[in-house]
C-alpha cells in the first residue's frame, strides 16, 4: 500500500461527522502554466463576495514571461480580511508541475486538506513540518468522460462544495465568464462544476460561518484602486511603459480614461513616458505614470527636471524584489530610498505610501492633489503585494479636495513663473496664456525663468521649493493611527496589514500597543510623529528590506529614542501574522 492510499483511509470522512462552522477558511491552488489556476480562485473569490464574505487573493508566479508554475491563495471570511492566514485550510493542486518552487509560501500542517488532481500521485515536497491529509480527484478521467470540460472548473466546483460556498453562486459566476464563448462552453463549464460539487461530498472540511450582515462590498486590486483614485483626483493624461507589476494600472486606465476624454499613450520606454507626462502637465492635465523599480530609477533626472521646473505630476512606483530586474512577481518595500533620496541636488517632491488595497485608491487620490496643489511631483510607494491582490473591501467613501493647481489668469507683461510668495507656490500660466510665456526647463532660474546661475537666484529659488512641501498642511492623512498603548509600532505600506492583525492576536483589548503607519513618507512630520509617539515607553519599526530603508529613514529624519527597536527582513514573503506576532512576544516581554 502506497503512502498516498494510507493517508487516504486516515482522511477519508465518516457520514456522521458533523462539521463545525469557521469564521475564515484559508485555501491554495496551484498548477502549471495554462492549468487555468488563477481564474477558478477568481471565480470562488467573486463567489464568496456574492454570498455575503469578506475575502483576498493573492497570486504567486514564476520569474517566467509566460507560462510557468502559478499558485493563487484565497482567504475568505466574515471579518475583513487584510493579509493571508498563517496556514493553509485546504490545498488543491491541478498538477504539481514545479509546486516545489511554492515550498515557502505553503504552511500546511496536519489539519491542511491536500487534494491532488492527479491520480496516484504523491504529495511533493512542497512544505516542512509536519504531513497533512491527502486527498484525490482525478481530473484526467473526469474531464476525459465528460467531453469539453476542464479540470480548473472541476477543480473549482470541488474547493467551493468542500467549504460550503452556495452552488448556484458559482454556476451563476462560471456562465458569465463563458457567456461569450457560446451555449455549449456554458454548459460544459457547469457540468465541470457538478463534478466538482460530487467529489467534494467525499472530503471532510469546515465550512465557513454564515456571513455578518449585508453591505456594499468592491471587488478590487491594489493597481485598480490607484488607477481609481487618480481618475477621482483628476489625472486626464497618463503615459507609460508596461512593467510588472504595475502593467495592470495601465490597462484599467485606458479604455477608463477614453471615456471621461482622457488619454493613455504606451511609450517605447520610461524615459519618454516621462517625458510625456511632463510635457502633458505642463500644457494644464493633470498626469500619471506607472512603473516598478527599475523604471523609477531610469525616470530620475527627468523627476528632478519636474522638481526645478515645479511642474506636477504622479508616479506610482508599485515596488518588486529587486535589485536590477530582481524577482519581478513578487513583493518587497526596497525602493523607500531610491523615491525619497534618488534624485540628484537638492530636490524636494512628496513620497507617499497607502497601507492596504482600498487605501491605495485614497492615497491615489490624495498624492494627484497634493502634486497639483504645490507644482511638485508626487512618488506613490505601492507593491506588487498590493497592486496584483484582489479584496473584497467594503465601499470606499467619496471624498473630494478642494485645492487645485494655480494657475495664472492674463498675467501682467512682468509675469514671473516662479515668484517668491509666502507659501512657496507661484501660479502656472497654461501654453497660450497671453503674457503667460516664460522658461521651463532644468536648469536654474530668476523668478521670471530666465536661466541664471547667479547665487542669489540660486538660493532663493532652492528655498521657494523646500518652503512649499515642508509648510504645506498635510492634515492627518499623514498616518494612520490606532490604539494608544505605551508600546508603538511603527510601520508603512503592506507591513501595516500583518502589524494590525498581530497587534490584535497579541492585545485584543488595545491596552498594551499603538499602531502608527506612515502614509506620508516624505516630507517628514517630526512633530506630528513626536505627538503619535508621546508617553511611548518602547517603539518598534516593522519593515520589508533587507538593510532597513525604513528605519534609516526615521533616524534620519525624526529623533526617534534610543530605545527604538527594528524588525525588518527582505521579501520576496509577506510578512504573515504568527511571525509578526511571535516578534510582539518577545519584544514585550
């Protein structure tokens, strides 16, 4: 008797097991490239939102172009749900064509359901600890007999059966996706789904508590919510090159923004999809530009060019591993010092952050008005853990700013672009604004614009450009802010979520910690952190790099006490709770 066959009789469930109800199931699918992997934990994740559930799915990929192995992970619950759980409830793997590659990212334990869609197949070594239950569908002799279907839909209608997803939700989610390919596809897809639901009558797994209430819920991703929360912030104009992983701000942008009179321009590069938006915002839109790391680090100069000619713009850096080309499919917060310190000379521009995926669409609103309100740029920090998750959120608010950019009427025949006013910022005449003609370019200027490398004009003009982003007013958007315990923690983007959460594991009460999540990252508020962090009696900063970007900010920036702790590792995991949890425990004890 094989192992398999010996693990299949220790799994295999009595009829008369009850199975207890969960508030949150946590579930993993993997295959090979092709296998369909990503759209059945779609599917079941817009299924659950349907049903009433909160959930996220994130996805996992090979460092491959196309094709390669794909792993996709589902948490659903009751609760909002902000990070994956510690542990995988339920594994189903289409094949295991390089599922060792997922080793770890899969914590399975002894109460993890592992099913394999291949026959007589045995579990790789695809986790440590200790070996879970296994369980068999075949996929191959199923779709075989009931020709048309595919194994990701059998596979699919198996996971939503053994958790306790309604049926008809799914059927209801398989026919619109396949509407457009006919009658016969619909049907076929259905069929797959019944097989699915059959053969998980022989899997024993909690099901998922009835859902809390009935709200107005998006399904959204981290890259949607960017592109939304710019659209709401105004940007007409957006010029880029595809990268991963922020290529999918791009392509919800472009049909969006053809619709309201916009325009979205694929570049040959990044250095002329700057170029562009420069150029777009100097003649009045207001603009956007998408890129990773290494496309930030070739838009620079050009970032610096927007600073001495304060001319506003967004660039939403949505952070991979790096260095160089780096691990381009999954997560790290490594380019905190490339957007904050990258750009040559004295530059001051604002570098924000959001701190989970429906903050990236009010963070994205937020960084266009504070871009137009000063004439600078703004860099948006978010990552691919963000940007290519999809949550079930509860419906953002609309909000709105009322300031915009300053722009000149028909100024007088002495018109000077870049007057020395009190706040800093001086009106921009548009192209075409009679009396409005001046120089915009990088190099330094008069007040008028005229290229000057005098030490006065020099000076004077390096001062206007600090003064208007250290004294603007940031209001408390700054950061978010929980709890007022003598303990604080101090994090920033997609640590905030794992932080939350272990803070509650740890404290439930709120008595002992304070959360405070950075989302503005530069300019810094030494003050306003002084005020969050008053009666601390110890700080720990929490952070995704290797060689502490974040905390070296801090101390740069802010006089943080001698206490101060950091925890701080590089991806390409997210951080998960237990672990941040466990760092809490000992930290506190």
């Amino acid at each position: 008797m094989t192992q398999v066959e010996t693990q299949r009789r220790v799994w295999a469930p009595d009829a008369t097991v009850t199975l207890a109800e969960r508030p949150a199931i946590a579930i993993a699918m993997l295959g090979s490239g092709g296998s369909g992997v990503m759209t059945a934990a779609e599917i079941l994740l817009r299924a659950a939102a349907r049903a009433g559930y909160f959930g996220l799915m994130t996805k996992s990929f090979g460092p491959q172009i196309r094709g390669g192995e794909a792993a996709a992970f589902v948490t659903l619950s009751t609760q909002p749900v902000e990070t994956q759980a510690d542990q995988v409830d339920l594994l189903f793997a289409i094949d295991w064509k390089n599922a060792e590659r997922f080793a770890g990212e899969l914590q399975l334990d002894t109460d993890t359901l592992v099913i394999s869609g291949e026959a007589d197949a045995e579990l790789p070594d695809v986790a440590t600890g200790p070996r879970p239950r296994l369980g068999e569908v075949d996929l191959k002799t199923l779709t075989r007999s009931h020709r048309g279907t595919r194994p990701n839909m059998v596979a699919l209608g198996t996971v939503a059966g053994a958790i306790g997803l309604p049926q008809d939700a799914i059927a209801e989610l398989v026919q619109e996706r396949l509407r457009k390919k006919g009658e016969a596809a619909m049907a076929q897809g259905l069929t797959a789904v019944d097989l699915g639901y059959d053969a998980a009558a022989n899997f024993a797994v909690a099901k998922l508590a009835p859902p809390l209430g009935d709200t107005a819920r998006w399904i959204i991703s981290g890259n949607q919510a960017a592109g939304y929360g710019a659209l709401r912030g105004g940007v007409r104009f957006a010029a880029a090159y595809p990268i991963t992983p922020a290529t999918e701000i791009l392509e919800w942008l472009a049909p969006r923004l053809q619709k309201i009179g916009g325009l979205l321009v694929q570049a040959e590069d990044e250095l002329a999809s700057i170029n562009m938006i420069i150029g777009g915002s100097f003649g009045g839109a207001t603009v956007l530009t998408a890129t990773s790391g290494p496309g930030l680090a070739l838009m620079s100069e050009s970032i610096g060019l927007a600073v001495a000619a304060e001319i506003p713009l967004l660039v939403i850096d949505v952070m991979r591993g790096g260095p160089s080309t780096g691990i381009p499919t999954k997560s790290e917060q490594s380019d905190l010092n490339i957007a904050v310190y990258g750009l040559h000379g004295d530059a001051p521009h604002v570098v924000t952050a959001p701190n989970s995926i429906a903050d990236c669409l009010f963070t994205a609103q937020w960084s266009v008005h504070l871009a137009e309100s000063m004439q600078v740029p703004a860099i948006m920090l978010s990552d691919q853990s963000f940007g290519q998750a999809l949550g079930i959120v509860e419906k953002p608010a609309e909000l709105a700013f009322a300031t915009r950019r300053a722009v000149a009427g028909a100024p007088a025949q002495d018109y000077r672009r870049y007057a020395l006013t009190a706040s800093g910022i001086s009106p921009m005449a548009l192209p075409g604004t009679p009396g409005g003609q001046h120089t915009a370019d990088g190099l330094e200027h008069s007040e008028s614009g005229t290229p000057s490398s005098a030490v006065a004009d020099h000076n004077q003009q390096l001062e206007k450009r600090l003064r208007k982003v250290a004294d603007f007013d940031y209001g408390d958007h700054w950061a978010q802010i929980e709890g007022d315990g003598p303990a604080a923690i101090v994090t920033w983007g997609s640590a905030t979520g794992p932080v939350r959460q272990a803070m509650h594991r740890v404290d439930p009460e709120g008595k002992r910690l304070r959360l405070i999540s950075l989302r503005l990252i530069s300019p810094a508020q030494p003050a306003r952190l002084a005020q969050a962090l008053a009666g601390c009696s110890q700080i720990l900063v929490v952070e995704q790099s290797q060689m502490a970007q974040f905390f070296g900010h801090l101390k740069a920036q802010f006089e943080l006490p001698p206490m101060a702790d950091l925890y701080a590792r590089p991806g390409p995991q997210p951080f998960r709770v237990a672990e941040i949890a466990a760092k809490l425990e000992g930290w506190l004890s």
